[in-house]
C-alpha cells in the first residue's frame, strides 16, 4: 500500500490510546506534543503516564477497551499486544470511519506515523510505507545529525519576516523572488556560527532595514526567553 502523506491538526481533538504500555506512552508523548486532547483506555498504566493522569494532562480509562469507547474519537492508536483487542478497535474505528494506528500492524492501519525528526516548526519525517521502521528509524538517525537546532531558528526568522514582507502587497512573482533571495546558502551556517551581523546586513540589503529590524527583534525576543547554545544577536561569538 501506498500512503498518501499529510500534516493532521489534532490540537483539542480527541484522540483515544488504547493501552497502557510503554509504547502507548511513547505514542502519548506525541500527541501530547501536538495539542490531542487525549484519553488512554488500559487497566494499568507506566508511572510516567500515571504522572501526566496526575497533572491532568491526560484522561484515564481504568479498565479494557469495550466496544463504544470510540465514539466522539478524532484519532486512535491502538497500542495493545492483545490480538483480540487490536482486531475489535480496528472493527469499531472502520464501522465509524475513524483515524487508526494500530501497533505493528499496518493491515489495520488507515494511517501510519513515521519516524520524524523536529526542530522547532520544522518537521522532516521519514516512511517505509510500515515496511521497514528500523530503517526509518536509522534514517532519522541520520537527519538529527545533519539538522541540527539552528534550522529551528533559521525557521523562526524566515516566519518573521513573511507577513512583514506579505504587507507590503508587492505581486506574488516579487515576493517569490524576494523570499529566494533571503535564503542566502549561507544562512543557516551564519545561525549555527552565532554570525548575526552578517544576517542583519543580509536582511537589510534584500528585504530592506524596516523589515530586517522585524526580523531581528523577533530573534532578540526569542533568544531571551530560553538558553540556547546560541548567542542573541548583537553578542557575537
């Protein structure tokens, strides 16, 4: 089977886990990470998944799955080893034309999640097509090593400077050129060296100084507020 990839919005929307087991928690972490509003269905839970019940960030269903459980689901992930019940939340998402992830079994699947790799609002994923995780995991692997945090930052200013740049209602040939014109080879070698002078006379000198200083701000403000291995503009390395 070939899957069409996408990028699914699951902030506050119900997203039901079915197990309570270390890979369920793995799953959890994710959705968690993506805003699902998140119900897990499993007599027992890992102490980490026992702390989010706790702190409120999660819903506990003490006991198995039983048919209805699914009503109202966005999305669902079956993590269970429980043949059985793999094959009746299948039944139960199918009847209901709900979203569905069951664990190592991809014939069950509507949808698979693949190995994934982010920094900050950049996400590189990488599939088999639920052939092979190991390799997509050892794919991963890789893109960590080469993507390192300074994407994430080279995203953050490019993000700030589009609306600005969108403002100004230049046609959109214009501003097709100007954005490629910002992404400079260079550029994301100047955030991970800590070179910000020479990004502010990039800016300046293609986006023009009202825009460049948009930009900068932003990064001044978003360098304040954590502790990164980067250097805010204007303390340069």
């Amino acid at each position: 089977m070939s899957y069409f990839s996408i990028c699914l919005d699951i902030a506050d929307k119900r997203c039901i886990v079915i197990g309570g087991g270390r890979v369920a928690e793995r799953k959890v972490g994710a959705l968690l990470e993506h805003g699902g509003r998140i119900t897990v269905v499993s007599p027992q839970l890992t102490p980490e998944l026992t702390v989010l019940v706790e702190k409120g960030r999660i819903f506990w269903q003490a006991r198995g799955y039983c048919p209805g459980d699914l009503v109202g689901a966005f999305l669902v992930i079956a993590a269970t080893d429980d043949p059985d019940v793999q094959q009746a939340v299948h039944v139960e998402a199918t009847e209901r034309n709900i979203l569905l992830n069951v664990a190592d079994v991809p014939k069950w699947c509507n949808f698979i999640l693949p190995a994934m790799v982010r920094r900050g609002d950049l996400s590189i994923s990488v599939s088999t097509g639920g052939k092979s995780p190991a390799l997509a995991r050892a794919l991963r692997r890789e893109l960590e090593e080469s993507y390192g945090r300074e994407y994430a930052l080279a995203i953050e200013l490019l993000g700030a400077m589009r609306p600005a740049v969108l403002a100004q209602g230049q046609p959109h040939a214009e501003n097709k050129l100007l954005f490629e014109a910002v992404l400079d080879p260079d550029l994301v070698k100047w955030i991970r060296h800590n070179e910000w002078s020479k990004i502010e006379t990039h800016l300046r000198r293609t986006v023009g100084n009202e825009i460049a200083n948009t930009c900068m701000t932003a990064m001044r403000k978003r360098l304040s507020e954590e502790k990164p291995s980067f250097a805010p503009p204007g303390e340069h390395s």
